[in-house]
C-alpha cells in the first residue's frame, strides 16, 4: 500500500487556513445575516428570520474561491 493516500498541496494547505481563520473571525463578529439576535445560528430560507447564505455555504465558497484564485496564480488551469 501507498505511504500517502491523500496529498496536500500547498493551495490547500493555504485555503484550509483561510476557512478556519474566516470561520473564526464570522463567528466572532456574528454579524446579522448568519446569526439571530440571541446569538443563534439562523435557519436557510428566505423569510424574515431566516437566511439565504448559512454560515457552512460561505465558508465552503470562500474555501473553493481561495483554492482557486491561489491555483490560476501559479499558473495551474488544469
């Protein structure tokens, strides 16, 4: 069997940082379009007390946009 069965980059590496210190730093602030008043998460959807961007969906674009933007610097389209 292989010694390493999954590889990480240093994109990846970078990007993982990213998320973590991203969801640290929302959850922190817990501005008012993830979290209620009482400090609680809010609910997907599109009413009044609710949100269209939970807090799990930003971050995993976040993580995908920085993985990206740091491939196409070096150079990897592919």
């Amino acid at each position: 069997m292989g010694d390493n069965l999954i590889t990480m980059n240093d994109q990846l590496k970078i990007a993982i940082l990213v998320v973590l210190a991203g969801g640290y730093f929302i959850y922190e602030k817990k501005p008012t379009i993830f979290f209620k008043d009482n400090g609680e998460f809010k609910q997907f959807g599109l009413k009044n007390d609710e949100t269209p961007f939970p807090f799990f969906m930003a971050l995993m674009i976040a993580g995908f946009l920085t993985y990206y933007c740091l491939l196409l610097k070096e150079g990897k389209y592919v």
